[in-house]
C-alpha cells in the first residue's frame, strides 16, 4: 500500500551548517493521525515546511500522496491542506473574505465556494463571527479559521504544525475534537507536530520524536511507552513518617525521581506495587497515600535523550523561509 | 483557475485592505493638493519668469500630484505585501495552486487601481479650479494611461522592496528617497529656467523630471511628441526593470518547488 507521506534520509541544512533537519526516515499511513513530537527547536516545523513544499530539503527524498515534494510541488500543494504555526491571517479581512479568497485560488467555483464557505463556518464555530474582520479575532478563533482555510479545499493530507501552542483548554479540546473527526469521518491523513505530549498521546496513532534534528523514538504512544515500560510509585508521607527510611525502601526498588509530594521511584523491574506496599508494611512504614504512574511520553524522552521535553528550552528553529 | 482570475481575486483583496486603512487613501487623496494648493500660492509669480510656459502657476504644477500621489501608493502598497510575508500569509499564498506571476500582478492590480482613482481625483480637481488640459479629451485618456503606467513602474520598486527584505520599516524607509528624487526634479521649474548649475544638472539626470514633464505637457502644452515619448519611455523602462527584478525576487522569496 503506498503511504501518504513516504520520508527518506531528509536533510535541510541553513547558512553556517546548521542542519535543523538531519536526515530522517518515516512514512505515514493514509488515514493515520501521525504526531511528530519534540522540543522547540528539533526540527518540526523545518519538516514540515518541507513536505509542504514551501522549503526544498538539501538532501532526501520524501514523497506526500504520491508526489515527490521537489519534482512534483504543484501537485503536493493539490494533495495537502496546511495550518503553519502563527495562523497567518489577514487582519483586515473577514473571515468569510478569507476563506472565499482560499477557496478561490484553489480553483473551487463560484457557487460552491459560497456553499463550502458556509459549511466550513459553521463547522469550525465562526458563523456569527464570519463577517467581522480578523483584527477582532481572539488566539482560538484564528486557530480554527486557520484549519478552516487549510480544509478549505478537501486535502487529503493535512498537516498541523502546533495547531494548539497558546490556545486556551476549551479551544485546545474542540480542535482535538475536529482532527478526531476528520480522520474517523473523512480519512484524512493529519502529520501533527507539537510539543504537548498530552496531545500526541490523545490524537496520535504513531508518534515520532525528534530532538536536534534526527528521529529518536517511533511508535504508537503505547508502544512507546511499554518499551521503556517502567512506571512510578510515589509516596506522600505521613507527619509521621521517616522521609529517610521511606527512600530506604523505595531504594530497593529502582532509581528515585524527583516528587513535590514526597518520594518516587521509578520501578526497575524487582517488584511491582504489591512489593512496595508489602515491603512498606513489613518496616511498619505508614503513607498518606501511594501513587502508581504509569509511563509518559516524556519518560520516553528522557530515556532516548537524557532530558525531559516538558519544560524544555531550546533555541527556536532557523526560520524556514530563505532569507 | 486561470492566471487571470487568480489576478482579479488578488487584486481585489488588495483593494479591500487599502480601502479599511482610511490613511492608505485620505493621505494620497490630500495632501498632494494640499501642497499644490500651497506651493501655487507661493510661486505664481514664477509665471512671470520669461520663458515660464503657461501663465498659471496651478496648470503648470497640477502633475506634481500624479507623481506624489503614485508615491504614496507605491510605499503603501510595499508596505502591504511586506506585512504578508512577515505575517506567514505570502506562505499562506503559496500553498495555494496560484502562479507567482499572479501575486505579483494581483498586488500591482490593486495599486493600480488605486492609482487610477487618484489620478481621476486630481484631475477632476484641476478641472474644477479651473485647469483646462490643453491636449483635449485625447489627451486626458493619455494622461491617464500614463498615470497608471507611472504607479505600476512605482509599484514594482514597492514591491521589489519589500520582497528584497521583507520589511515593513525598509519599504517605509523608501519614501524619503522618492521624495527626493521628487524634489530635485523640475517639479516647481521648467529645467531651462533653473539657474543653480547643480540643481538643473541633477534634476536633468532625474527621470522623474521627464514624467513630470510628460504629464505637464498634456496639461499646458497639448501634443508634445519629445515628452510624451520620453515619459512614456521612461515609465515603461522602469515598469519593466521592477517588475523583473521583483519576478526574480519573489522567486527567491517563495522558495516553494
């Protein structure tokens, strides 16, 4: 089966050998939710810009519904519909400006722009606001204009370059919503780069992680995080408790890890929950309360990269587009 | 869709924004008059100078607007379409099937059509304060052509402006140079009758002078061929040089493949 999205070995290099993508392979299935996840600066958006082809890579091959995004541009741009970071907006038209301009320089005519404009309004919550200019829009209306306008055409492909980043909880969790339903109800391929790992882990069928430019981790979520498969137990003690005859025994079980609640060991295999709480028992040790925390795909980070993605600070990507 | 659609819907967006920033157009509107109202006050007794072509000062200076005005819509429209590309939505453009030549042309359409209005402004003005354009009717068509065509070669150095950098502040930048070569042209004198040596030469040298002088010549003269020709030439010289140097330099902006 071909895939809707087939990377080999791609490569985009900037001034002063800066490579913001380092050579990565991946494919992505038709109708797959795909989340590339990784810290500001690994490389997503460059990928990005690149499958779209607004970018050329410096080496590589990747193909986007069958078209190679060098030879083929023109057909990659019919294929796909895009939401790039900032929702690059006008903010002097209106909404239902935007989206007939979108719909009619991709060839869509007269009568039916006014229906699918009408129909992308409302399904997207902008039907009252559809005739106000975007200067008023707040920061989740821009965004859902945004996959409004990357819709506009019905691609087959879509791609979400952190199509959440500063949105509030309720706008964060009705685009989760749409993305669920475009795949569920219309097959829609969507390639989503974030760097909320919440997000990967709700939306995406595969996740890939990329950190300085090449993939380090790929898989689904689950299989992300059996493969490190180690949870957490935290303890949060009692007035009473020994804090250090709880790390005692909570030593014996794997490697300590940082707890604002109180001590937490990361297991290692020697004993599960039941050890713990036997063990903890035995030494006559009493706790408030005892967490079991299963592993997250910041877990995975860690083990692939030795940081932790959440909280994550790293220099911003050179900007895609050539000086 | 076709190239001129993609054109007709790009220069139509282009119109909505100048129209919904009032300043884009009341600017260009008035002050040009504003200060040819005030430099015909001033300097009519120029008309006096032997030599001096026409006896109101008012005809003599009535294409400084057309000049001015075009200015004024050249930086405003540079200024428009670096805001896209620092926006993203020139990206935004791009990920559409529209052709290259289309934004470019659609972004100049929009000017031009700005431009238009402004030139039908300025002569519905003169006219009124009691111009008579020498050249006739005719002449007035050809005055207009040639103010469009004036705009477009302006246009294009916008538009080469901000496609070069990609700076709202670099286009803004740009008006004071306009001004200059606006200023040192024979915009307030005919060129014989300027008599400091450097200014005459230099305002010689402005092609500027000659557009000024084409449209001049329409207004106080009637048919004159050598000025017609020379301003003609010069606008579509340049219309074609900018719109070349910004085509290969949208190429380079709009990296897409």
């Amino acid at each position: 089966m071909e895939q809707a999205i087939e990377v080999r070995g791609l490569v985009r290099e900037f001034k002063g050998g800066i490579h913001a993508v380092a050579g990565i392979d991946l494919d992505v299935a038709p109708g797959e939710i795909y989340g590339f996840l990784g810290p500001n600066g690994a490389g997503k958006s460059t990928t990005v810009h690149m499958l779209t082809t607004l970018l050329p890579p410096t080496a590589g091959t990747a193909k986007v519904g069958g078209h190679d995004i060098v030879a083929e541009g023109p057909a990659v741009r019919r294929t796909i519909g895009a939401a790039l970071q900032e929702a690059a907006l006008d903010p002097l038209l209106t909404g239902r400006e935007h989206l007939k301009l979108q719909l009619a320089l991709h060839g869509i005519p007269r009568a039916e722009r006014d229906r699918r404009t009408d129909e992308l309004l409302e399904r997207v919550g902008l039907r009252l606001a559809a005739d106000r200019k975007i200067g008023g829009y707040s920061g989740g209306m821009k965004r859902r204009l945004d996959l409004a306008l990357a819709l506009a055409h019905r691609p087959r492909i879509l791609f979400l370059d952190e199509p959440t980043t500063g949105l509030d909880p309720q706008s964060r969790s009705a685009l989760w919503d749409e993305v669920v339903r475009l795949k569920r109800d219309e097959g829609v391929t969507v390639f989503l780069t974030t760097q909320y790992l919440e997000e990967a882990d709700v939306l995406a069928d595969r996740v890939g992680i990329i950190d300085h430019g090449r993939i380090v981790a790929e898989g689904t979520p689950a299989a992300l995080k059996a493969e490190i498969g180690r949870p957490t137990v935290e303890a949060v003690p009692t007035e009473e408790t020994e804090p250090a005859k709880l790390e005692a025994i909570f030593g014996r079980f794997g490697e300590l890890q940082p707890s604002t609640a109180g001590v937490a060991v990361r297991l290692d295999g020697k004993g599960g929950l039941a050890d713990v709480v036997r063990a903890l028992d035995s030494a006559d040790v009493t706790v408030a309360a005892l967490h079991l925390h299963a592993p997250t795909l910041d877990d995975v980070f860690l083990a692939k990269t030795g940081r932790s993605l959440e909280g994550e600070e790293e220099p911003s990507e050179p900007e895609p587009a050539p000086a | 869709m076709s190239l001129g659609s993609q054109i007709l819907h790009l220069a139509r967006r282009s119109v909505i924004r100048t129209l919904r920033q009032p300043a884009n157009w009341i600017t260009p509107l008035i002050f040009p008059l504003a200060l040819m109202a005030v430099n015909s006050g001033g300097l009519q007794a120029a008309t006096s100078l032997p030599g001096f072509p026409t006896d109101s000062f008012v005809a003599f200076f009535l294409a400084f607007p057309f000049i001015q005005g075009a200015l004024f819509s050249t930086v405003n429209a540079g200024v428009d379409l670096a805001r896209d590309i620092q926006t993203g939505f020139l990206n935004r453009l791009a990920l559409t099937p529209m052709q290259s030549t289309a934004l470019l042309v659609g972004h100049l359409g929009g000017v031009i059509v700005m431009g238009f209005v402004q030139a039908i402004w300025y002569l519905a003005v003169g006219l009124a304060i009691g111009v008579r354009i020498e050249a006739g009717v005719l002449g007035t068509v050809v005055l207009l052509v040639l103010a469009v065509l004036i705009v477009t070669a302006f246009g294009s150095f916008g538009a080469l402006a901000a496609l070069r950098t990609g700076s709202t502040e670099a286009v803004h930048s740009l008006f004071p140079v306009f001004f200059v070569f606006l200023f040192i042209s024979s915009m307030n004198l005919p060129r014989n009758l300027i008599e400091t040596d450097w200014f005459q030469v230099a305002a010689s040298a402005n092609p500027v002078s000659y557009l000024i002088e084409a449209i001049r010549s329409l207004v106080i003269q009637g048919w004159n061929e050598e000025a017609l020709a020379l301003g003609f030439a010069i606008a579509i010289g340049l219309s074609i040089v900018g719109l070349t140097l910004s085509s290969l330099s949208l190429r380079t902006r709009l990296a897409r493949t």
